[in-house]
C-alpha cells in the first residue's frame, strides 16, 4: 500500500475502542500521514478546535455522542473537512453518506485497512465539494485553525 498524499496531512482519528484507534493510528502512520487520536467524541471535538485537520476517520458507535453527532458538530465549525465514517452497523442501520453526512461510510470487516486507505487517499486528492446534513452552505472553503 503507498500513498500519493504528501505525509503533511494531518488526521484525527476517533474511536472508544483502544484496539481499534492504534491499529488504524499505526496503518496511517505508516503511509506517512500525522495522527492524532481522540477516545471519545467530546475529546476530538476539544482536538478539532487546537488543530488544524485534513481529515477526520470517526466511529459510528461511541459512548457520549454518536458519530453522526460528531460530524454535524465538526460541519457547523468546518463544512469542507473530509469525513470518513466507519460502522461495524452500516449495513443494519441504513448508514451512507447521504443519512450521515460523512464522505465515506465504510464498514468494519476484514477488508477495513484496505477500504481505509483507499477512501482517504481519494478524500485527500480531491477538492471538497460536500455539505453534510447540519453544514451552512458558504461557510468558507479550507480548513479552519481555531485557538
């Protein structure tokens, strides 16, 4: 697996699950991209406001507010943000980009790494272009540094 993505992209990564955020954490790393991690949704709304993310990889599923949750709050600071979404539901619950308001809605299955890859070399390679469900249409285009 190689990266086109040049290895200044910084990522926020978020997920309850330890396993889970460091063995997508060290994938990423190994492509060359800036992690940071978030255990928890509020946490990575905390790291959102410090830092100045290409993209964001959030759990559906977590204890103090859902991703879905998560995205409208991360669209209302910054619509243009790539956002992938990843579910071990999707498929259950109906979840896609449309119903979430995330880029990438991908599942959690054996295939994950290779999916993840994928979706965010394509996300970081392509202009934005997407408003989510809770985004302001014209709130600005980039990326926003904030404290």
């Amino acid at each position: 697996m190689s990266s086109t993505k040049s290895p200044d992209a910084l990522i926020l990564l978020v997920d309850d699950n330890r396993l889970g955020l460091q063995a997508r954490k060290h994938v990423l790393e190994e492509l060359g991209f800036k992690i940071l991690t978030a255990p928890s949704a509020n946490a990575a709304l905390e790291l959102f406001g410090r830092n100045t993310f290409d993209l964001v990889v959030t759990d559906y599923k977590m204890p103090d507010m859902s991703g879905i949750e998560l995205i409208q709050r991360i669209r209302k600071a910054n619509a243009a943000i790539p956002i992938i979404l990843i579910s071990g539901f999707a498929d259950v619950l109906g979840l896609d980009e449309e119903t979430t308001g995330a880029d990438f809605v991908m599942m959690k299955s054996a295939n994950e790494v290779t999916h993840l890859v994928r979706a965010v070399n394509r996300l970081l390679n392509r202009k934005p272009t997407r408003r989510g469900p809770g985004s302001e249409p014209g709130s600005g285009k980039g990326r926003k540094k904030t404290g």
